[in-house]
C-alpha cells in the first residue's frame, strides 16, 4: 500500500516525465496520506491506442492519463480530495501538450478488506 496505478496512452510517452512524475507523486502521497515512502508502489500501463469520441483514432489527437491510488481504509474523502487534486497538479508539470489534447484524472479508493501481498 499504496497500489498506485498509471494508465496512459501510447502517444503521451514521448511528452510524460514517468520517473519524475512517480518521484513527485510518492512524496506526495506521503505527505498527504501518511504512508511509508517504501510502501510506494507505481506501475505504468501504456495503452496501444486511444479512442477519442468519434475522432480516428490514427490521428493520435487525444490522450489520456488516468491514475489509480488504492490506500488502506480510513482516510477521509478530505484527505482523498487532497491527494487527487496533487496528482493532477502534478500531471500537469510532468506531461508536456505536444501535439496532442491531454485529458487527465485521477481516483482515489480504498483497498478492498481482502488485500493482502507479500514481498520476497
């Protein structure tokens, strides 16, 4: 804990500072959230193509980022507002807009009671 999660399209990988972002984002979720900076943990999917309204998907015009933060139950949907809005801010210094419309989000949840995981 946290599960943190970064889905983004292909087309963004040039313009998006991953390294730095999670960097960025674990010191935040830290100071946010109270985790331990080694319990930070992010992973980046990119997405082959993105889809964007009825736009052709070859113009590669549109992408999407969009992040996941699972925590521990027990923060409150204050401290989660908190969080989701540093993440977006800090989306917004590491994606730089070329050439593409960039469309950012970001959610918060709590991790189901079932969560369990194990290191070696």
């Amino acid at each position: 804990m946290p599960q943190i999660t970064v889905d983004y399209s292909g087309v963004a990988a040039p313009a998006f500072d991953r390294a730095a972002f999670a960097r960025a984002l674990h010191s935040a979720v830290v100071e946010i959230t109270a985790a331990k900076p080694e319990a930070c943990k992010t992973q980046f999917r990119p997405g082959a193509l993105t889809a964007f309204g009825h736009e052709d998907p070859a113009n590669q015009d549109h992408a999407i980022v969009h992040v996941t933060i699972g925590l521990l139950a027990g923060r409150g949907e204050e401290t989660k507002a908190r969080l989701t809005e540093a993440v977006l801010d800090l989306l917004r210094e590491h994606v730089r807009g070329d050439g593409f419309v960039l469309h950012a989000s970001a959610e918060v949840r709590d991790l189901d009671a079932s969560y369990r995981k194990f290191e070696r």
